[in-house]
C-alpha cells in the first residue's frame, strides 16, 4: 500500500516519539540519593538528613552549612561535603555542585566517598550534553555504590554509552543486569528504542517486548509498559508488520497518557491490514475526544479515509467537511490562546493551579496543566526539556521573592527588637548598679577561707563536739550549767547523785557526737565545697551583670548595623530577581507562542488536506487522500 501525506505524517508521529523517549530516565525525585550508609555520631547531622529526607532541601542546606561554620559535625566532615554537593546539584547548582565535588576527589577521603563525588560528577556531565566527560568520570568508579545509587549508575552508564553511539557495548552492560529492578526496566527501553532507531530492530524488539509485558505496580511502571507498547507497535508499522502493530498497540492502556496516540496507530495497522471497517471502531472513538492531541487531529482526517476506502463516499464527504470545520474552530480558539499568552503572565497562570509548596529547584515538575486558554494548546511544551527548566527558572525566582518579603518582615522585626533591648538597657542599669554594690564578692571569699581553715582545725584535733547540731549544743551547755551548780552544793549524796548524773548525760552526748563524727564531718566537706561553687558562680554572674551594662550599647549599635546591611542586600536583590523573572516570562511566552503557531499551521496544513479530498470525492476520483 503506498502510504498517504497523512499516513506518513502519522509514522512521523511514532518516529519523533522513538527519538523523544530515547534519552528518558526515571523522575530525578524517584533518584533522591541515600545519606552517607554510617552511623550518625553527630546529633546536628541527624538534624540535617531530617530535613534532607523531609524533601526539604534548603532548610537541610542551610543548616548543614551552619553546622560545619560551627564545627559542629567534625565526624562527618567528607559526608557533609558530598551531601551538600548532592542538595547543589538537586537545586540545580551545577558549578557549585562540581566545585564541591571536585574538592573531595582532590582530598583525603574515602574511597566511598570519592566513588560517590564521581557518580554526581557524571551525572552532571550527561545532564549538560557532554557524554565522554561523563564516561571518564564513571570509569574511575572502584566498587558499588550504596542503595538506589548503584543501579542508577548502571542505568546512567548505559545511557552515556547510548549518547556515544557505542550500542554494543551498551547491550553488554545491559546483559549483564539479572535484577528485576525499575532502573533495569528502564535500561532496557532506553536501549530497545536506540536500536531501533539505529535500525537494529532484530536486537531492539526484544528488550521492549520486555518492557512492554512486564508486570506493573505503579503508575510510572504502568507508563513505561505502555510507551514500550507503543514504540513497538509504531515500529512494525514501519516493518509493514501490521498484526504485530496491533497486538503491541492493544496492550496499552484504554485511559493512561499514550491511549490516544495507541489508538490512532489501531487504525492505521487495521489499514494496513486491509481491514478499513475495524480501523473505524478506534479512529471514532478517537475522534471523539478534545481536539487539542494530536493524533484526535489525525483522526479527523483518517475517519472520512477509512469510508472512502470502503467506498462509501457521501459519508466520506461528510465527514471531510465536519472536519474542516473543526479545524477552523480550532484555529480560532488557537488564536485566542496566543492573544492571552501575549497579553503577559502566562507563567504565572501556569503556576496557580500548582498546589503551592516551597520545593525548589530541579526535582520540581509541573505534572498537569490547568485548563486555560494560555495552556489549552501547550501538553506537548510541557514534556520539553526547555520549557520545564524555563518555568522550574521563574518558580524559584517567585519562591524567592516570596521569601525576600519574609525576610523584610523579619528585618523590621528585628529593628524593633533592637529597640526593646536599648530601652531594656536604659531601664536595668539602675537596678544592676544596685545588685552590683550589694555583692561584696571580698568578703564572701574572707568568711569561705575561715570556714575552710576551722573545718580543717576540727579534723586534725577531732573536735566531735565542734559538729554537734544546734540542739546537741544547747544540751551540752545546759549540762555544763548543772555541773557547775552540782559542784556548788554543800557536800553530800544529793550532791554527789547530782554530779553522777550529769557525768552521765555528758558521757552520752559525747558518744553520739563520737559515733556520729565521720558522717558530720563529710557532710561538712560537701557543704564546703557547695558553698565554694557557689561563690565561684556569683563571682561569674556578677562579671557578667558588670559586662552587660558597659557591652550592650556595642551589640546593639552591631545588630543595627548588621539589619540595616541585609536590607540593603534585599533592596539590591529584588530588581535583578524581577528583571530576570520578566525576561523568562517572555521567553517562556515566545517558546510557548512559536509552538502554538506550529499547531495552527499543522492544523491549516489539515484542512487543505480535507478540502483537496473532499474536491477528489466530488470530482470522483479515487478516493483516497492526496500523496
């Protein structure tokens, strides 16, 4: 069958879908990297990889960099490095991230360490289009790398080898990889798809009918299985193998994002096959859906082909001019998106149906655009490359903003903090003058030196008596008073029983001052020594009452200076960021214009297709679409 314009245009479809796909490589979310696999013996790391695992890599960032100013991550030194190049490069940090990164290589670290410098490094290399420096950078790789990492490496490494042209040596690698893992899944339709594109179809089937039959448990799993179903189903269209087309194409999702073009490719290997009335069951059902895909323009051309080809040229006709009109429609509404886009904040129309987060940098991607007639046409844009980094670009710029307005708050917060601490000073020096003067600091240290020197005359003569408590001691007095009367009454037995008595009682008291000394005696010792860190501490509070009074007046004329510093940082920032926030909006704009041009002149191009049919219908010619 000789293919018609918009046959082949079709195939196109599929070949340019081949090329966009061939390079694809999982979500740069899905590939967030491990910590370092050691045991967290600084308390403030664990804080960072808080924030680190919490998807919040700035904070994480911030505080990383604070902690290593403060010294206060010393057994994580080379892993803090490789973490704060890794959250650069996740930002999309490239030069910082390789300055960092570059510095450990040259260091003396670990080669666990170094093997993970590496691996970013060639990260880096394949993301900017440079697949030899990358190459080099794996090479130098000693062992595994820990967790998701070493299959990602694998992956990377395939597709390095992809980017040189060096195929064989890419399906090497590639049968080497036993494990039933995403990223092999992934290997293997990147390197299916090069195949085929190098024409290799005999090497190339096979890894995407793997793909393409696997079992699925995730939505990205269930997308890859059927985007290998479809590259495979547009490659045996291409073969003129249209059973094989049909049996890969209806293995794709009826409601996942390739269904369209999985079912236009239904009806044109129904076509080839020479079975027209079955290629109407998908082309209709097509049609039916918004205009904006594109294979739902192609079928508004291949239905009325179908029912030429099975003769029935009034419908035909028919539906070349429901066609036609739907072209014209469509052009209009394109028309008014491209009005609306020109108009200005076509960004930022984008972003507001995004559920707001803070998340900045290269793992940000708009998934869905809203429904609005500045986005209506621009699906296909959102899948560039250049459109992505171009809108990640303006959401950190507003991220930004947004945060130099906070700062601004706080700044003025902080002005009138500086301010309640003046006056707070103003109003506590009195009252410190007055503790200061009444702390005689001389003197205290005079009484904890006598002290001292009595406990120390107690322990060396064995004064048990010396530590009797208050009560021991009135007794011991009141005994001596008895004693003396005693020894003043005439002599007698009432004197005499008297003065047994009190030797008696004097006799007790000194045996319990006796048994009682150890303890007494070190209880003292420990009084002692609290009493003498007590002073020590009122010596300190009282230099420090002394400091804050002369040093205050200083700090705060520092914390003002270092305010108003910031807010002249602030004051030159904004500008930039708004001039570099307008100058992507309008290159986002005229990307976004360009492309919609395209889809208005691919639609004209349709409708001149349907008319120069619809004229070869009523002339009655053959019925079949222009070549």
């Amino acid at each position: 069958m000789t293919l018609s314009l918009t046959h082949r245009c079709l195939l196109l479809i599929g070949a340019a879908s081949l090329v966009a796909v061939a390079d694809i490589a999982r979500s740069d979310q899905m590939a967030r990297d491990l910590p370092p696999p050691t045991a967290i013996r600084d308390l403030d790391y664990g804080d960072v990889l808080f924030h680190y695992f919490a998807d919040d890599d700035f904070e994480a960032l911030v505080r990383l960099e604070a902690y290593q100013d403060f010294g206060l991550i010393p057994h994580h030194e080379a892993e803090a490095e490789l973490l704060t190049g890794g959250i650069d490069l996740s930002l999309g940090l490239y030069t910082e991230a390789t300055r960092i990164f570059n510095r450990l290589l040259a260091g003396p670290v670990p080669q666990s360490v170094k093997d993970r410098a590496l691996f970013y490094l060639a990260r880096i290399g394949y993301r900017r289009g440079y697949p030899d420096e990358a190459w080099g950078y794996l090479s130098r790789i000693r062992g595994p790398l820990p967790g998701e990492l070493e299959p990602e490496r694998r992956l990377l490494a395939s597709n390095v080898l992809m980017a040189q042209g060096r195929l064989n040596e890419a399906v090497s690698q590639l049968q080497g990889w036993t494990d039933t893992s995403d990223w092999a899944a992934y290997a293997r339709f990147n390197l299916g798809v090069a195949l085929i594109r190098s024409g290799d179809v005999a090497r190339g089937r096979p890894l995407l009918e793997a793909v393409g039959q696997m079992r699925a448990n995730s939505e990205e799993q269930l997308s890859l299985r059927d985007r290998a179903n479809l590259a495979l189903g547009y490659a045996s269209l291409q073969q003129h193998q249209p059973d094989g087309a049909v049996t890969a194409l209806s293995r794709v999702r009826v409601d996942g994002p390739f269904t369209n073009a999985a079912l236009l490719g239904l009806g044109w290997a129904q076509t080839d096959a020479k079975r027209p009335q079955q290629a109407l069951a998908p082309w209709l059902k097509l049609r039916g859906r918004p205009l904006i895909d594109l294979p739902v323009q192609e079928s508004y051309l291949a239905v009325p082909y179908a029912y030429a080809q099975l003769a029935a040229n009034g419908e035909a006709a028919q539906q070349y001019q429901i066609a036609m009109q739907a072209y014209a429609n469509e052009s209009r509404r394109i028309d008014e998106s491209i009005a609306a886009i020109r108009q200005g904040g076509f960004l930022d129309s984008i972003l507001k149906a995004v559920p707001r987060t803070t998340d900045i940098g290269s793992f940000w991607q708009l998934r869905k655009l809203q429904d609005t007639p500045q986005t209506r046409y621009l699906y296909h844009l959102l899948a560039s490359h250049e459109f992505q980094e171009g809108l990640k670009n303006y959401r950190d710029l507003r991220i930004m903003q947004e945060n130099l307005e906070r700062w601004r708050g706080s700044l003025a917060a902080f002005d009138a903090m500086i301010a309640a601490r003046k006056q707070a000073a103003i109003e506590r020096g009195p009252r410190q003058q007055q503790v200061l003067a009444g702390i005689d600091v001389g003197a205290l240290e005079r009484r904890q030196a006598q002290l001292e020197a009595r406990a120390a005359a107690i322990e060396s003569n064995r004064e048990v008596g010396a530590l009797a408590s208050g009560d021991e001691a009135r007794q011991w007095q009141a005994l001596r008073k008895a004693e003396a009367t005693a020894q003043a009454l005439p002599p007698g037995p009432q004197r005499d029983e008297l003065l047994e008595r009190t030797r008696q009682l004097r006799g007790t008291l000194t045996w319990k001052f006796d048994t009682d000394y150890q303890t007494r005696l070190r209880t003292l010792h420990e009084d002692l020594r609290d009493s003498a860190a007590a002073l020590k501490t009122t010596k300190r509070l009282a230099a420090v009452l002394g400091q804050v009074g002369e040093l205050e007046p200083g700090n705060a004329a520092k914390f003002a200076t270092r305010v108003q510093e910031l807010a002249a940082r602030i004051e030159a920032i904004e500008p930039r960021i708004d001039s570099v926030a307008a100058a992507q909006e309008r290159a986002s704009a005229n990307l976004a214009v360009t492309v919609l041009e395209a889809q208005k002149q691919r639609l004209a191009t349709y409708a001149a297709q349907a008319q120069f049919a619809l004229a070869s219908l009523y002339d009655g010619k053959s019925a079949t679409v222009p070549k």
